[in-house]
C-alpha cells in the first residue's frame, strides 16, 4: 500500500493560544509538534460523545455590530491584502 506524506497545518484559537505557550514554556522538553501529536493521538485513540449544539439566529444589528467589529479587529491585515 503506497501512502502519500501530506503537510498539516493548524491554528490555535485565540484564547488557547497563550495556555499552549505558558505550558510549553514550563515543559521545554516538549515541542509543540510533539503536544499536537500527543493531543490528537488522544483525541482520535478515545470514543468521543458528540453532542448538538442548538443555534439561535442572530438579529440584523447583531450581525452589523460583529462585522463591524472584524472588520476593526483586522483592518491592518485587510489592508495588506489590497
């Protein structure tokens, strides 16, 4: 069976950034590399219980204010891309 090696990139949300990188400072013995592959290794190796999660709609002035919002959070990067 031939099988192809395929690069795999991710990015951590924003808020478990800073928890990854305190914990891989105090563990320098472990690249984060080697955590992803751990964590995934766990994850994939165990029965996992997925549950629904129920939406709700969000308002038109909802929508106009979180637009409104990325589009000031990312305006530097938005601009690079002009």
């Amino acid at each position: 069976m031939s099988t192809k090696s395929h690069g795999i990139s991710f990015r951590l949300d924003s808020d478990l950034e800073p928890t990854v990188e305190q914990w891989l400072h105090q563990h320098p013995s472990i690249s984060m590399s080697r955590l992803a592959n751990l964590a995934i290794r766990g994850f994939v190796s165990n029965d996992q219980v997925l549950t629904a999660v129920k939406t709700v709609q969000a308002s038109k002035a909802e929508v106009k204010s979180s637009i409104s919002k990325l589009m000031k959070k990312h305006k530097k990067t938005l601009d690079e891309l002009k």
